[in-house]
C-alpha cells in the first residue's frame, strides 16, 4: 500500500527538499504540495491523501489555523514540520 503525502508550506526549498526524501521510498508518494495553508485547505478538499505535512509559519493560514480547520472538515494524520 502506498501512503500518499500532502506537503504544505510556504518554502518552495523545503517542499523540493520533502518531496525528494519521500520519493526515495516507494511506499511514499507526493500527491500535491501547496504554498500555504489556505491553498493546502483547497488541495485537501480534492486530492485523496492519507498524511499532510504541515509547516507551522506560514503566511494568510499559519500551521496551527490550518491544522483546526483540517481537524474540523477533513480529519487526517498530520504531521508538523
């Protein structure tokens, strides 16, 4: 099985940076990334993922605004970065 990950945060680097350390393992995939956390809200409505990384300091949503809502309308693993 395949977990499939979210990356969200406003650091394009770090969202290379991820995005190539879970591609070395083929249990993990990158579905989507999103730059901050209201795009990352939009991202979660549509893709099917299993896990969201989440940075905390972001700009429009930080990580903790972002976090209740996904709590709130999407419940998932969240893991912040």
């Amino acid at each position: 099985m395949t977990i499939r990950a979210l990356i969200v945060t406003d650091s394009a680097l770090i969202r290379k940076f991820l995005s190539n350390i879970l591609s070395q393992d083929p249990n993990l995939r990158v579905i989507g990334t999103a730059f901050n956390g209201k795009d990352g809200l939009e991202k979660i409505k549509k893709l099917r993922h299993d896990v969201v990384l989440l940075d905390n300091v972001m700009p429009i949503f930080d990580g903790l605004k972002t976090l209740a809502r996904v709590m709130k309308e999407h419940p998932t693993p969240v893991v912040m970065i």
